[in-house]
C-alpha cells in the first residue's frame, strides 16, 4: 500500500496514498512535494475536474465519492462528499459539459454525475457479470462511454441512456483503460493474458482491433499519450512497459 493514483490539475499533480489515506500537491514547476490533506477514508482513484475547479476521488471504503476544492491549487480544501448505493470504481469526466462517470463495482451499474450540482443524474446497465465494472474512458465528441468489464470492454450511448453499441473482448485481468479521442483508440492491458490490446472505434461505437503486443503477467493498468505510446505498469516487477504507437 502507498502512493497509488495520480491526476493533474492547474500547476499541480494531486497524488493520492493508501497507506495514510492523503492526497499532497505537487508543484509541476519545482517538482516539489507541497501541502497534504488526509481524507476520512484512503482514496482510490483521483480526477481533477477543471470546470469546477475540484478534485473528487474515489473512495470505496464507505461508498462514496469525496469532493475537494482545488481552486487554490497548492492547497486542497475538503468540500463535500457524494454518498453512493455501492462502491465507485473506475472514473471519467467530460470537462466541457462537467460531467463525471464512475461505475458502482459491487453493484454491477455505471453512474452519470453532474460535477456542478454533484447529482447521480442516470444510472445505467453495464452488464458485465458477477465481477463488475471496472474503467472508464470517453469520448465527449463522438458521445461514447468505454466501460471496461474484467474480460472486455463495452461501448455505450451516452446520448441514448447508456444503450449498448459495441463489445469487445480482450482477455481476463482487465482494470483501467484509456483513450486517445484523436485517434479514436481504446488501450486495454489484460493482467492475466499479459497482453495489451489497442483498438478503434467507428463513428457508429463499434470497436475493432488494431493490434495486440504482449506484455507481463498482471500489468492491468495503462496510460497512452496523444502519439498513441502506451505505458503499462508492471507492479510485480517494479518498473513501467512502454509501447510504440499503433500503425
């Protein structure tokens, strides 16, 4: 347990810790480690939300997700908490329309949350068996939602209430995922398969492969940079797997 989720805001990366249940500011600029704030219960996964200037991290352990004001940037103030009907996991947000999307694990349901009046707005079905959903991606221009299941990932309509478009299966031990909307490509790391999967969506929300390139067993978490690279963190071995773009 530790230093285990990371967003960035205005100047500063919020890093969140398990172990003690903080989240510290720190400055972009110096790379130095500024002000920390200890929440009631360990965040999860964090999201830096520009419309409303507020960081909001998840926090399973009492079913909900905790507000806080990021309008000083240097120093994160407790704002309030969003009581949930299951435990947040996984997160997306729609900066322009200030929305936020997470998913209810236990309860197999994935969340519309308007960041202004922080309001469940729609819950929808998911779908993805005994074990849950896990992350999020999306895409505000085209109007999908990824959801990744622990053995796929689904595409769903956010503009016609989370209706099913696609499917696409992509091996077992799947967490987060990623999306560069420029390239309209989903990137799906596979902890048990060992492998991550890069695929596109259409304009009609069907996911298609693209490639797939092996990488270790229990590396379930990737992040893809605009070019298309992906990075994979390999948390049994210690280090990061970096991936060359897609043709």
């Amino acid at each position: 347990m530790g230093p285990s989720s990371v967003t960035i805001g205005e100047g500063f990366a919020y890093v969140g810790n398990r172990a003690n249940s903080e989240i510290c500011a720190v400055d972009l600029a110096q790379l130095t480690k500024g002000a920390c704030l200890a929440l009631p219960s360990s965040p999860d996964g964090l999201q830096y939300v520009a419309a409303t200037k507020e960081l909001w991290a998840t926090t399973p352990k009492d079913k909900s997700i905790t507000v806080l004001d990021a309008s000083t940037p240097a120093k994160l103030a407790p704002k309030t908490k969003i009581a949930l009907d299951g435990a947040p996991e996984g997160y997306a947000v729609d900066q322009a329309k200030g929305l936020f999307y997470t998913n209810l694990e236990d309860a197999n349901k994935t969340l519309v949350i308007d960041a202004r009046s922080h309001k469940v707005t729609a819950t929808w079905e998911p779908r993805c068996g005994a074990d849950g959903p896990r992350g999020l991606a999306v895409d505000a221009a085209k109007g999908f939602l990824f959801v990744a299941c622990t053995d796929q990932v689904k595409v769903l309509d956010i503009a016609h209430g989370g209706a099913q478009l696609s499917t696409l299966a992509a091996g077992e031990g799947i967490d987060n995922i990623d999306y560069v909307e420029a390239r309209a490509q989903v990137f799906i790391a596979a902890g048990k398969l060992g492998v991550l999967t890069v695929a596109k969506v259409d304009d009609k929300g069907v996911l298609g492969v693209v490639g797939t390139t092996p990488t270790s067993p229990g590396t379930r978490v990737v992040v893809a940079a605009a070019n298309g690279a992906a990075y994979v963190a390999d948390g049994k071995l210690g280090r990061v797997l970096a991936v060359a773009p897609a043709p």
